[in-house]
C-alpha cells in the first residue's frame, strides 16, 4: 500500500517536530513531577505525547495512492494518424491506409464501444485536435508526433477526461518518442503493409566540411531497398543538374549501402546536391528515392595570425601560399632580432585595423588576441613569449575555441615553446633533448618518409587531389623534408595523422592534431616543407593544399561573438536553434536580447525571439518551424541596452530529407512501446472483442493515473484520539491531578 503525506516536510522538520511535541507534554506536566511517580508522571507524559503527534500526523494528511477507477460512460479517444503517410496504400494495396483506419472506427469500434463509453475521435500529425469525425480526416498532415499526441492526451487524461484511448496508426513518427509517455492506456491498432513491402529510399545525405577542403568536397548518402535485392541507377545531381550516374548493388535486407561522391562546390555560391535512386517496380513510395544537402556559400575570411621565431624559407613560402587563400587573412609578426638597445625587433605585416596591436610583437590583451580564430607559432623557443602571453594563448584555445598551430624543428627543441605550458594543450610531448633528424634530401629520403595514417587517410587536413590518372598516395611522390623533430608520447585523446622516421630510425609523429577545451590544435614537426613547393612541377599544390587546410582545420570551428548552431530541418518539424552571445574576451552574456529574422526561400520573414537557457550562461534557444522547401537565411542580431553586441548569419537548406517516409512501412516496434510502456497493448484489427474489458482493466491497473485517498478521514482517527485523551484524563482524576 502506498501511503505518504500531502504536505511531507523534510527530515529535520520531522526531528524538530517530535523534539517539539515531546516538550510540550512535559511542560504540561512540569508541576505534577513532585507529586507523582516516576513511573506515573511518564505514562501521562507518554500518552499526552502520543495524543499531540496523532493530531499532527492528522494535520498532514496522510494520503493513500490508488489507481482511479473506470467507470461507464466515461470518454475514451480515437486517435487517428492523419499525416501524410496515411496515403499510402494498407496491406492489401487497394485502399489507402486513412481509408482502412476510417473503416475500423466506423465499422468496428463505434459499435464495439459506444455502448460503454462515450468516444471522441481526434486526429494526430504534428498536432492533434479533435474532429466531429472519421470523415474529417484528409492525410495531409506534415508530421507524426506519437509521443507528443500521447503526452498531449495523458494530461488530459489526467483531469478525469478519458480512461483510455485507442490509437490507430502507421508507426511513422518525425520525432522522437519521448523516455516517458505517461499512463494514460493506449491500446494501438496498426494499418499498412510490414515488411515484405518493396521500397528503395535514401538516407543520410551529407557533404564534408569544404570550409577546410577548398577544392575537393565528399558527399556521402546511404541507400537502403526493402524487399528486394536488386541494382539500381543512383544519380548526383548539382543544382539540379545530373553530374554522374553510376550503378550501385542493394542487399535488399534492409542493410544500408553508402555511397560517396567527390564534388568541387562552387566558391562564390551555395550549391546543392541531391542523390537519387530509380524507382524500383511496384515500389511502396517514390517520395523517399532522393536526399538533398546544402553547402552554403564562403562566409568571411577567417583572420588568423603567424608568429616566426626569425626569417626563413618557410615564412616566406608559408605567408605567400596563406595570403592567396580567400578564406583566411593572415597577420605576420617575424621576429628579426635586437636593436642598439637590446630590444627584439619585429616585422608585423597584416591588416591596418589590427597591426596597431602588434607592434611589439605580440597582441596587449586578450580582446586584442581573442579576434583571431587561429595563431601559427613557427620555430618560437620558449623565450620569445612571457608568461602572460602563454596564459593568454591557453585561453585562447580553451576558452575562446580558437586554433593553435605549432610548426618548425625549433619549437620542439630542448628550448622550444613545446616546454612551456602550452604544451598541455598539444598532442605530444616534449622528448626533452629535442634531438633532429637533420639528414639531408637526398642522402635521407628513407629518413623523411611521409607515412599517412589510418586516421590521416579520412581526415580533412591530408587530403591531396592525386589526380584520375595518379597511382598510390599522392603523400609518396613529395620531395624529402630537410629535417624532423623528435618528441615524445602522444598525448590521451590526440590524433596522429602522419609518421616520420625519428633519429634512430623509430617512427615519430609529423602531424598531430587535439581538441583542448573548445578549440584544436595541430603541430607539424617537420622542417623544411617548403622543398615539396621547389621540387614539385609548377601545377603540383600539394603544399599549397596542405597548409590551407590544416589552417582552416583550426580555424573554422572559432566561433563569432555571436554564433548560432541550428541542423537541417525538415518540413514540419520543429528544430531548435541555439545562439551563444560572449563579450570581446569571450564571457558569457545573460542579460542581452536575441532577435532571430528568418527568411524563407519565397522572400517572405519572420522574427522569432530567443530566450536565455537558465542551465548555461549565454545559451540563448528558440524553435524553428519550416513549412516551405528550400534555403532559409536566419540573420541573428544580440544587443544589450540598445548597444549591439555582434551579428552573424546563416543559410540551411530545409526539406532535404522527408523523415515522415524513413522506411514507409507499417512500424508495430515503436506501436508496440507506446503502447506496452502505457499500459495498453498492440491489437490486430481482427482481434478487437475483447476491448471495452481491456480498457475497463487496465483503467484500473496500477499502470493507470493514480488518485489520493485520504487516510485519515474516518472514524478510526477520532476513535484513538478519544482514547489517548480519555485515558490521560481518567489517569489524572485517579491519582488526583484536575
């Protein structure tokens, strides 16, 4: 039996309680003490006790928990999938799975159940809402939220309006069900074919990220056949033009199958891709045969700042291959020595709005650094920087998610900035003596060897264009480098992605990148890679490639002072939008006003407002809902007291997939949890008798809405309050106490 308390305090109300009651009884007795017993006085004591703690157990209602009871005449809920999955055709392909369900509530559960409860009938999409009846429902609902129209109904349920409901549905949802969907019973009903239907579709179509890879993207899509094991024409298309076709074997088991395309995305212009499968015969829908990603224009460049440890060939072919990239601007500070005074002296080449700040060598304050996405540190010793400016630096990566690059022999040498505390946000470690592995080009081509890892084969940063007609890596046809540092472990969570022969002939890391905090890092311990630019054919860029890439692969993921996240949406379904606002050192900001203008691909806007996330300072969230296809622009502006604190904007592509017709077919697992965690259970159209008594049950079950049952109010209470008091009094007159 569940008994507990309508008004329960916490423990130490219930010691003070008791402490309470126990003192007021002994004052009550406090001038009888010399006139009685012991024994006597702590009888009366007891049972004035007793008496005071059962008024107050009264007093905070003791309640039992009970499951309410059905009773008949009480409503139950038809609820009706009316998205527009319904269209499909039921398991006998004649009739659409909306008209099956209209047939089961008119011909079979009216007359089975309005002679003991009153029915409403509701249809279910996105929303649902009640309708006069079966005839309303139409099959043009965008969505299906399951677990919203089951929460949706509880609640209801909750207030003593239904005792049970009866879903009739396909199994498609948009959205996730829910960890809880409450206790309202719901006894579901499928229609439509399972799964011997056949159908193709494609899945998960997504492009790499060409913000790192300028030249080259990969779009990737995953193709699944239902029912039938066959080979089917895949095209790509390129805003809507056909760039290749290819033939592509399907299992037919329902296995996934993925497919790769290599793309040049425009780079003044979004694109769009779409994969599409031919349509295979007596095929359930072809809504499902074609997937759509967008790649959204270049945005700004991203600035980013090199600091040489003194002039060299690598600053001057580095600075030239970085300048010509669009998609960065570059600031340079090289360190050229001491003037008459002893001071260093500096060469800062870079954009007039900040070289100002980099006259001495490196940014003053951390506003002035935190404008970056990415620093280079190229051949730096540990001298070179002050203590402060290594703090700074590590609150740049971690705190602010910018990127750091560490590169050259030197700077993981026995003095290199490697043995700074910066090197806790490295991949590797110091080795300590910093010993090089100086063989020369030629002599050391064994030495220098660039072996490309497992990892570094699919990571961004080491994809070189070999060309159609190349053979093997195009990592084994660069000239030697002139040296490589060695150094020590690799750190937890790093990734290698490229090996080089140590001094001893042992492998040792050349590329290594990490994630520190919210922002990367990557070190580059070779020396000399200018030498693949003057040993390399003219039209080779694989120097040029690799450098672009890496810095932007450090790059890209610092956010704006304001930054907006928000995945691609599907038509009808609500998607969260999530903007966090930081000041210029990259503090959250919780008192600021976030406006969010959407603009739909038709020209028409809206503004929706975005409110603080009381969970994590600065985390401001909104909800987005698309009705219309195409690309959507959302420009999102912060202010504080009239003062603007940053704008950013960005383009999604939304209807690129059709989450209503992932795998069309009748779905009894995610009915069969709806209504089992419910206390319900998944019915067969034909095995529909015994209902009205399943519902009177399971109304009645423990897994039904619960109701209190006040304890205390009966007369038992009364009785053994009189007892203590009558008791007490009898006892006082006896021993001659008033």
């Amino acid at each position: 039996m569940d008994i507990r308390f309508a008004y329960a305090p916490p423990a130490w109300a219930w010691a003070l309680g008791g402490i309470a009651i126990l003192l007021l009884a002994v004052a009550a007795y406090r001038h009888a003490r010399g006139r009685l017993s012991p024994p006597r006085w702590a009888l009366l004591v007891a049972l004035r006790a007793l008496a005071l703690a059962v008024v107050a157990l009264i007093l905070l209602r003791p309640v039992r928990m009970e499951p309410a009871t059905a009773a008949t005449g009480r409503a139950v809920a038809i609820v009706v999938d009316d998205s527009r999955s319904m269209q499909l055709p039921d398991a006998q392909g004649v009739e659409s799975r909306l008209q099956r369900a209209r047939q089961l509530v008119g011909g079979r559960l009216r007359p089975l159940l309005q002679g003991d409860f009153d029915l409403r009938v509701f249809a279910m999409s996105d929303t649902i809402r009640e309708v006069p009846s079966e005839d309303a429902l139409t099959g043009n609902g965008r969505g299906s939220d399951l677990g919203g129209a089951v929460t949706a109904m509880t609640e209801r349920a909750a207030a003593g309006e239904f005792v049970g409901m009866v879903l009739i549905s396909d199994g498609a949802t948009s959205t996730p069900l829910p960890a809880a969907l409450g206790t309202l019973p719901v006894f579901a009903i499928g229609v439509g074919v399972s799964g011997t239907a056949v159908d193709r579709e494609v899945r998960d179509v997504s492009v790499s990220d060409v913000s790192v890879v300028d030249s080259l993207a990969e779009v990737t899509a995953h193709l699944v056949s239902h029912g039938a094991r066959d080979v089917a024409d895949v095209r790509l298309l390129e805003n809507g033009r056909p760039i290749e076709v290819r033939q592509v074997r399907l299992p037919g088991n329902s296995q996934p199958v993925r497919e790769r395309f290599r793309v040049a995305p425009a780079r003044t212009a979004a694109t769009v891709y779409t994969v599409e499968i031919t349509e295979a015969s007596g095929e359930l829908t072809p809504v499902n045969n074609r997937g759509t990603v967008f790649v959204p224009a270049p945005g700004r460049p991203h600035p980013i700042l090199i600091l040489e440890g003194a002039p060299g060939f690598e600053h001057s072919f580095l600075t030239r291959t970085l300048k010509n990239d669009t998609g960065l601007d570059v600031d340079v500070i090289v360190r050229k020595g001491r003037s008459d005074r002893g001071e260093p002296t500096f060469y800062v080449q870079g954009a007039a709005s900040r070289t100002a700040a980099l006259v001495n060598g490196f940014p003053r304050t951390r506003e002035e650094l935190f404008r970056y996405a990415a620093v280079v540190l190229g051949n730096v010793e540990a001298d070179v920087l002050s203590r402060d400016q290594i703090a700074m630096l590590l609150a740049f990566v971690e705190q602010r998610g910018g990127g750091l690059a560490i590169i050259g022999a030197r700077s993981f040498g026995e003095r290199g900035v490697i043995g700074t505390d910066l090197g806790r946000v490295l991949g590797v470690e110091a080795r300590g003596a910093g010993a090089i592995n100086a063989a020369a080009a030629a002599s050391s081509r064994q030495g220098t060897r660039i072996d490309v890892t497992g990892i570094g084969q699919q990571h961004p940063v080491m994809q070189l264009d070999a060309g159609p007609e190349a053979s093997g890596s195009p990592w084994s046809t660069l000239p030697s480098l002139a040296a490589a540092a060695a150094v020590g472990r690799t750190r937890p969570g790093a990734e290698i992605l490229a090996m080089v022969s140590g001094p001893a002939g042992e492998p040792q890391p050349l590329v290594a990148v990490q994630r520190a905090g919210r922002g990367r890092t990557l070190v580059f311990t070779g020396e000399g890679a200018w030498r693949w630019r003057m040993g390399l054919p003219s039209n080779n860029l694989a120097y040029e490639t690799f450098w672009r890439q890496a810095l932007r692969w450090i790059a890209v993921q610092a956010p704006p002072p304001v930054a907006v996240e928000l995945d691609p949406p599907a038509l009808g379904v609500t998607v969260p939008v999530s903007v966090r606002v930081v000041s210029p050192t990259f503090e959250p900001i919780s008192d600021a006003g976030v406006q969010v203008r959407v603009e739909e691909p038709g020209g028409t806007s809206r503004t929706i407002t975005a409110a603080l996330d009381p969970a994590e300072p600065g985390l401001y969230r909104a909800s987005l809902l698309t009705l219309a296809s195409g690309v959507h622009r959302l420009d999102v502006d912060a202010t504080r007291a009239g003062t603007s604190l940053g704008r950013t904007s960005l383009q999604v592509f939304a209807g690129g997939s059709d989450p209503e017709f992932i795998d069309p077919r009748r779905n009894d697992a995610v009915l069969r949890r709806v209504a089992e965690s419910t206390g319900g259970a998944l019915l067969r159209a034909d095995g529909l008798d015994g209902l009205p008594q399943r519902i009177r049950t399971a109304a009645a079950s423990p897994t039904a809405r619960l109701v209190e049952r006040d304890v205390w109010h009966n007369g038992w209470s009364f009785v053994i309050i009189c007892a203590l008091l009558g008791t007490e009094w009898a006892l006082r007159r006896r021993w001659g106490l008033r």
